[in-house]
C-alpha cells in the first residue's frame, strides 16, 4: 500500500506539476537573466580559478567541489542506467534540456544564497533556501518546512537509495546471494541476506565517521573521489572511442526516441520525457535548493560569481558525467531493459567492452562516490537541524540523531529499489515545489545583481557587490561597505 501511495504521488508530482514548473521555470530564468548560462561562460571559467582575498576563506572553487560532490553520486550511473532502461534512449535528450534550462534556476538560487548569507560566530558564512526565504520573504514558517523537506529528502529518502544503488552493483559476484530462510508463525520466509549484510557494513562505516572516529576515511575519500571522477570520464571515453562505429546510431536513437510523441503521450508516466527529468533533476539538483547551501560558504567579492560557478557544477555533473555514462552504455551494443535496470546494466555495458576489469572498475567507483554522498547529504541535514532548532543542537540530540540516519542507511540496502526511487522523487519535488516559486519571487535581486555584475565588468573593474546599489531593503550581514 505505501509503495502504491508514493507511486501514485510521484506520478501526479512528475506527470503534470513539476515538468511544468521546471521546464517553464527555468525557460524563464533563462530569458530573464538573458541566457547567462552560456553568454558569460568564460566568465563561470574565470570566476571558478579566483582565489579568495581573505587568507584561509573557502573559495568559489572549493564550494563548487563540495556542491559537486553531493551532485556527483550514485545518480549520475545508476540513476542514468535506469533512466536508458525504463524510459529509453530518448531520456538521455531530456537530462541534456533539464541540465541547460535548468542551470538559470542554479544561477538565481546560488546568487541569492549568497546575497542572503549569513555570518558565523567563527567568521565563516553560512546560508541556503532556508535563509532567503526567512530573511527576504520573512517567513519562518514556510523556511522551516522547507528545512523539515531537506531533512527528509537527504537524510531519509537520498540516504537509503545511496545504500541500495551501492549494494546492488555486487549483485554481479557469486557471493551476492546468501539465502536465509526460516519458519515465522508456521509460514516459511526466505530472503537474500547479502543486501542486509552489506548494508550493515555501510552503516557501521557512516556511523564510525560520525561519531568522530573516521576523519581518516571521510579525507581519504575526498582525496580519491575526484581522482575517480576523472578515471571514471577516461574510462567512459575510452570505451566510446572503441565503440566509436555505434555513435550514428546511438544519436539517431537518442532525437528519434526523444520526439516519438505517440509513444510519450500513450503512457506518459513511463515515457522518456519523465524519466529523463526525474533522473536530471535527481542527479544535478538545479532548483532543488540543496547547491545554495554549499554556494552560500565561499568568500567572493560579488554573489553573481558564486552563481556563475554553480552553472558550471550544473554542466560538470549533467553535460559531462551522465552523458559519459549514457554513451558508455549506449554504444556497448547492451540493450536497456527493465530487467537489467540499475548497476546490471552499466556492469554488462562495461564488462562488453572491458571483460571482467568491468564490473570491478564500476563497483569501486560506485563505492566511493555512493559513501562521500552518505556522509555529504548529513552535512545538509545538519545545517536543516541548526536552522529549525536556532541553535547548534546538543550532544544527546546529535547522538540519537547519528543513530536513526546510520539505521536508515542499513534498512535502505534492503528494501524495493521503486519504493526507493519513489520516495526520493516524492521528496526532492516537495522542495523543488517550494524552492522555485520562492526564487521566482525573490529573483529580482539576482538580476539587478547580475546587471550589476556585467556593468562593472564592461567598465574593467573587479566586481565588487553592495547591497544598497541594487536596491536590497532587506537588512544583509554583508555586502554593506
């Protein structure tokens, strides 16, 4: 029944609201700021190498690390690989569409995460959603919900997918299946205790990291996730350029499947259009609101750089890394079915290619990206907590709390990979359905900002920001003198 009813919400959520919101949201943002995100590219390439003038401060270049880590995850290779299988070649155009129309809403988001910023106690700023919406829009409420969405999203239903997707890429090993069975009540159950065992060993691990004793691995991981991440695009690469004589075909697909209208429109809940904008979104989060609180870190001299580097993480994650999943699969010569959708099919697409490295190679990357995600998402939660509460919680709330998120992450690894996908979809459109509304009403700031941004640039000037020059009435912790 539960899976039925978030079923039924996603679908009502995908099928008419969000698509409508999203698509039509970002098409405006992109008119709006006059397609900023290709028109001052070079600019998101010069504004992304600055280095901060304060010594020590968290540059545009280190916020876009840690909002790109939390976008790059397990979403940009299974998220992708049941996209293919479930909605087709064609969904691999719309994760393109919601990437570019959807970076204009990362523009406007992470501009006013950093208009909005807040300063720490330590110096360091702080911000998000939560803070523009309660400082711009004043109202508490509405920001409080939204942080009670994130928590849920991140915590909840991002966590306990992350686990599953890491555990189902060993479904490809002989030790994968450990059946249990026993007598409950005179009826006999039998399941596969592998998936339970493994995430009980992810838990454990999270669980080590936050309860302060696994500082070693979580800088270990951050060090080798983007050594990953580069072998992981080569490898892509590589086995296009093998597969190279596929590529006409694997396009023709792509824009023949993508435009097929009678097949969209005859069941659209499972069409390409759908599945490709869930997994888009899922996988680059632009308009969620999550990215704005990693942008709202970094010390710039003007909040329009922070927002041309997140269109930046928005192509980085989409444009670059989904699309180097999609063509290493697509041109394998492996055909996308429902059967084999999830980690089955990127293993058998790469095992094609590469033999048995194959597999080896996508689990650990599944690993490492799937564990820095786990411990990314709860720096989220926490910053949720802090603002809901006021105040840093205590440390017998944030021990019950470690408790209950390393529980769910076990529980996760067990559970229906629909019931999973459902939740999370359900989850992140309740804060893309608050999110987006609340930056189309507060965008005006982001456009006089950007306005201001490109005037000083034209006159040769280093942007420098001032609250007052753009008309801000609201009271700001910066950008006052």
């Amino acid at each position: 029944m539960l899976d039925q009813i978030i079923g039924f919400l996603n679908d009502a959520l995908y099928s008419y609201i969000l698509i409508i919101i999203l698509v039509l949201g970002g098409i405006f943002f992109t008119v709006r700021t006059k397609f900023v995100q290709f028109r001052l590219f070079k600019e998101q390439i010069r504004c992304v190498s600055e280095k901060p003038d304060k010594n020590g401060a968290i540059s545009s270049f280190q916020a876009l690390m840690v909002s790109t880590a939390s976008r790059v995850g397990t979403g940009n290779i299974i998220g992708v690989s049941t996209a293919i299988c479930l909605g087709g070649f064609g969904s691999v155009f719309w994760m393109w569409l919601i990437a570019i129309v959807g970076s204009a809403s990362a523009f406007v988001e992470s501009t006013l995460a950093q208009i909005f910023k807040k300063k720490g106690a330590d110096g360091e700023s702080y911000g998000g959603p939560a803070y523009y919406i309660s400082s711009a829009l004043k109202s508490r409420w509405l920001a409080v919900v939204f942080s009670i969405f994130l928590i849920l999203t991140y915590g909840v239903g991002f966590n306990m997918l992350a686990s599953y997707n890491l555990q189902s890429t060993f479904s490809a090993y002989e030790f994968y299946n450990v059946n249990v069975s026993f007598n409950l009540f005179g009826n006999e159950i039998a399941f596969n205790a592998m998936p339970w065992i493994i995430g009980l060993v992810i838990a454990g691990l999270v669980a080590f990291c936050l309860f302060g004793g696994g500082k070693r691995i979580v800088n270990a991981t951050t060090f080798i996730v983007p050594i990953m991440g580069v072998s992981y695009i080569l490898v892509a690469l590589i086995i296009t350029i093998i597969n190279i004589p596929q590529l006409p075909s694997v396009f023709s697909r792509i824009f023949t499947e993508a435009f097929n209208f009678e097949a969209i429109f005859g069941g659209f809940s499972g069409s390409c259009v759908m599945y490709g904008i869930k997994r888009g979104l899922f996988s680059n989060e632009a308009g969620v609101g999550s990215a704005p609180n990693a942008s709202a870190s970094a010390h710039v001299s003007h909040p329009v750089k922070q927002g041309l580097v997140q269109v930046l993480s928005v192509f980085i994650d989409t444009l670059l890394i989904c699309t180097a999943t999609a063509f290493m699969c697509m041109c394998s010569g492996v055909e996308p079915t429902a059967e084999i959708s999830g980690a089955q099919y990127v293993q058998l697409s790469l095992k094609a290619t590469l033999g048995d490295f194959g597999p080896i190679f996508i689990t650990v990357a599944m690993a490492l990206f799937a564990f820095t995600t786990l411990i990314g998402n709860l720096f989220y939660v926490d910053k949720a907590i802090k603002f809901i509460m006021g105040r840093e919680p205590g440390k017998v709330f944030m021990t019950i709390y470690h408790i209950i998120a390393s529980l769910l992450i076990f529980v996760g690894a067990g559970l229906s990979a629909d019931l999973l996908w459902n939740i999370s979809d359900v989850l992140m459109g309740g804060m893309t359905l608050i999110n987006i509304p609340v930056i189309l009403i507060l965008g005006k700031y982001a456009y006089r900002a950007l306005n201001d941004y490109v005037k000083q640039r034209k006159e040769g000037k280093e942007p420098v920001f001032m609250a007052k020059n753009v008309g801000i009435e609201v009271e700001t912790d910066y950008w006052k003198e």
